[in-house]
C-alpha cells in the first residue's frame, strides 16, 4: 500500500539544489563586490566564499559578466517586490523611492556593492555600463512621470520643470547614499528625500 505521501521527482529537487547554489553563489558575489569592487573581486574568491569549486562555479555562471547581471538582477527584483506601490498614484510612485532610501538604510552592504559598481561603469567597456545607463534612464523617466502627472492635478508649484526636478531627485538620492557610507550617523537619506520633494509640492488645502 501506498505511504500517502507524494513523492517529489528527482528532477524536482536537482533544480531546486541547483537554484539554492545559484542564490548561494549571488549572495558571496555581493560580498565580495562590496568589499573590493567588481573589477577587484576574484572569482575563486567568490567560489571559496560560496563553498563551491572555482570549477563548480564556472557550470552556474560561465562569465564574470554573467555573474554581475545575476547580482544586479537580484537587487532590482528585491527593491521592486518588497517596495514596489501596491496601487499606483503619482504620489505613490514617488514615495516608493523614498521608502527604498529608507530601506536602503538597513543594507548598507547592497548600499555600498551599488555605489561601487556606480563609480566603475561610468567606463564605457565595463560589464555594468549599459545597466546602468538603463537604470538611471528608466528612474528619471518613473519620477518624470510622476512629477509631470502631479503638476497636471495642480499639486506641483508654479515654475517647477519636472524633467529637472526628476533629474535632480535622481542625483540627490545617489549622492546621499556616498554621504550615508562614510557618516550614516549624520545623513537620514529618506528624510532629505522627503525634504526635497516637499520644496515643490504644493501646500494641501486647508
């Protein structure tokens, strides 16, 4: 007779194994890339902290650059599950990324692997270049959006470009996050943020 139990195929569970080594792998890349930046990162280093073969490594990530989109990947889809607006508002939109300076706040180690690789892929011929290029493309275009959707319900001030400010929005929160890194104490990034963005909002009605 049968136990009752369903038993799970074997294929079942070498893909699960093999994603759980590949997270495994990610998470020692994003260690690695924080303490010594992603041209200074070794990939038998990343191997040694995963608990892997330099070899083992190689059959999940055949290329450095591989590995570095699986890290910047995970960032992005972490950033938009946990804090992503439930219902959009142009509102909304613009307090996600102050809800992420926050979130941020609490993982100095992504904090310090983003501004890093930030500071290396202004080079053309790095693997990050066009990520990033697409990255604060897409993030002046979402605050653009927003700004220019909130001066249509009459809520932004008078003379108040919204490509500039979304422009500015973007800098403001990249340059805080090298002022947090090296004064966390005294930088509160999310409140700036916050402070910013309520310069050219208008005040609510009474």
């Amino acid at each position: 007779m049968s136990d009752g139990g369903a038993k799970v195929p074997a294929s079942s569970h070498g893909y699960a194994k093999g994603r759980a080594r590949r997270e495994q792998i990610v998470t020692a890349a994003v260690e690695v890339y924080a303490d010594v930046g992603y041209h200074g990162a070794s990939l038998r280093e990343i191997a040694k902290r995963a608990g892997i073969s330099h070899v083992g490594l190689h059959y999940y990530f055949p290329s450095r650059e591989a590995l570095l989109a699986a890290v910047l990947e995970r960032r992005d889809e972490e950033d938009t599950a946990q804090l992503g607006p439930k219902v959009y508002s142009p509102k909304a939109a613009v307090q996600h990324l102050v809800d992420l300076a926050d979130h941020n706040a609490r993982h100095p180690g992504m904090v310090e692997l983003y501004v890093r690789l930030a500071a290396e892929a202004f080079a053309e011929d790095h693997p990050a270049h066009q990520y990033f290029r697409e990255h604060y493309r897409t993030t002046r275009e979402y605050v653009h959006h927003a700004l220019r959707e909130l001066a249509e319900q009459g809520a932004l001030r008078d003379g108040v470009d919204s490509r500039v400010a979304a422009a500015g929005f973007v800098a403001l929160m990249d340059g805080l996050q090298v002022q947090w890194l090296t004064s966390p104490d005294a930088v509160d990034m999310a409140g700036v943020l916050r402070s910013y963005v309520e310069q050219f909002l208008k005040e609510p009605s009474a």
